[in-house]
C-alpha cells in the first residue's frame, strides 16, 4: 500500500519580513537572514518584552524584520550596518516604528546603548572582537550568531582545522553556549550570558 505524505507549506512570513525579502531581491541582495533563523530570532525577542535588542549587519533589513516581529511594546531594536544605502533601504521598511533606531557606521556603535537582552550578532564583531561581543550582553542576555557550518567533531572543525572562534563561544565561561542546526548545511550559535 502506497502512501503519499500531505504536501509541507511553508508558513507565512511576517509581513514586514515577507517586504524585506522582495527589497532583497529586488537589490540583489543575497546575504540575507534565512526564516530558520529568523524564527529563532523572533523567540528571542518575544522572550525578552521590554528588552534592548541589537544586531550588528543589518543589511535590507531582513533580520532586523524578524526581530521586530517578536518585539514587545516597551522593547527596543538598535541595529548598525556599515553601508549607508543599504541601512536606508532598511529603515525605510521600518520608517513607522519608533521602537527601531537604525546606526550607520561600524558595529562598536552598539557599545554606547549596552548592555543588551538579545544580541544577534549578525555582522561586525563575533571575529573581530568576540570577548567584547560577550561584554555586550546583560546577565541571561541572549547571543545568537548563524552562518556557521556544521561539524560532527569535537573539537569542531572548519575548513580542515579546528574551529577556534567556534570553540570561544561554546566554552567560554560566562556563556551558557549550544550549537543548533538551522539547515543541514548550516548552524547557528545561541548562548545566554551567565550571572
């Protein structure tokens, strides 16, 4: 007997994430945050309603749309990218919204508004800088980082060696750190900075 499985949809996206997406395509912009992640990233910030947000890269504005998705009414959303035309784009999308505030220059504007209840840090500062990335975060502040590729070692491995910047997040000692798979070929990062 032959069983057919019901064709999977996808769930909708948000509608600001869904218009994100078509600026994206529209600019050919490819680097954008995958609705895995993105749905990881509206968790976190439903979980923290009256928290400070932040993400460094903002790019069209996709992530920052996932993260507005799970904003609470007190809560608020600063996000810096180094490319003005880009950040315009995006702040146009959120242009209606006093609870996102859009920085234009390198990631370490973030600094002055921390310490924050969810850092995605998307852009600037998890290689350049990853124990000031830590610094950034509030006691049970959340860290979620993606673009990583999966490994079945431990230590986990990249491109041939071991993966140091991987390590430094997963067992640094202020961190409560896990790796969760996104996509088979991709993971991503999330971590809670400890008391």
């Amino acid at each position: 007997m032959e069983t057919t499985e019901p064709a999977r949809s996808e769930r909708p996206l948000p509608e600001r994430v869904a218009a994100a997406h078509r600026q994206a395509e529209e600019s050919g912009f490819t680097w954008s945050c995958i609705p895995e992640v993105g749905r990881l990233l509206t968790l976190a910030t439903a979980a923290k309603p009256a928290g400070i947000i932040a993400e460094s890269g903002t790019g069209v504005g996709v992530g920052t749309a996932w993260l507005q998705a799970g904003l609470g009414a007190e809560a608020r959303l600063l996000t810096v990218d180094h490319d003005p035309e880009v950040a315009a784009r995006a702040a146009a999308l959120f242009a209606d919204d006093s609870r996102v505030e859009f920085l234009v220059g390198d990631w370490r504007l973030l600094e002055e508004h921390a310490p924050f209840d969810v850092f995605f840090c998307d852009g600037g500062g998890k290689r350049e800088d990853p124990q000031r990335v830590v610094e950034l975060l509030a006691p049970g502040g959340l860290l979620i980082m993606d673009d990583f590729t999966p490994s079945l070692h431990w230590p986990p491995l990249h491109e041939g060696g071991v993966d140091e910047l991987r390590l430094f997040y997963l067992g640094h000692p202020q961190l409560s750190a896990t790796e969760v798979m996104t996509t088979p070929g991709s993971s991503a990062i999330i971590a809670t900075r400890l008391p």
